[in-house]
C-alpha cells in the first residue's frame, strides 16, 4: 500500500497493487526517455493528447521508483488490461505528486490532497 508522505500512489490493475513513487531519478528517466520536459508531459495529459509511449514511460517509471521489477512491455498490457483512461488516471495522480509534492507533510495532510 501506497505511503503519502513518501509521495507515493497506488498502481491497481484487477486484484494487483503496485506502489508508484515520485523520485529524482523517475522523473528524470521520463524526461529523457520522452525528450520533453515532465511540464510538457503534463500538458499533453490535460489537453488529452498523449500516446502509448508517454503513458507507458510515465507509469513505468513511477513503478520502478516504487521499487517494482516490471519491463515497459508488461506495462504496456496493464494498461491494455485498465484501459488508457484509468492508465491515464494513475499517470496524471503521479504528475501531480511529482510536480507538486502534495503527499509531502503530514499523512492527514496527505490523504486530505488526494
């Protein structure tokens, strides 16, 4: 289960939960991996015109800051699994954590954020 105040979010596919966390190292793999800043990449998502690939590279990366073992090819099919709109859900949730820093402080804080 996801823990707020490490700036975590919960990753659900069916009855598997997987922890995503917002780290340096995340965020500075999706950039690269994409070439775009992660503003530019947030933009894309609010105006709906994202693909395959960021929404892939932006959940992969958010998995693997949380400490998960998965390739982009088994991320690619959770989010065929969920579909690209609850994939887009998570991905968005762990911008917002990422560029924002909300589950950061106090976990009542946290949980009132979300």
């Amino acid at each position: 289960m996801a823990d707020r105040t490490r700036n975590e979010i919960d990753f659900v596919v069916g009855e598997n939960t997987r922890v995503m966390r917002a780290t340096v190292d995340a965020m500075l793999a999706i950039e690269g991996e994409l070439g775009k800043s992660l503003m530019r990449v947030v933009q894309e998502f609010t105006q709906v015109d994202y693909g395959m690939r960021t929404l892939t590279s932006v959940i992969f990366h958010g998995l693997k800051g949380g400490e998960n073992k998965v390739s982009p090819k088994e991320v690619a099919e959770d989010i065929l699994a969920i579909g690209t709109d609850q994939a887009a859900y998570f991905a968005m949730k762990f911008l917002n954590v990422a560029m924002n820093g909300q589950t950061l402080g106090k976990p009542e804080e946290a949980a009132a954020s979300l």
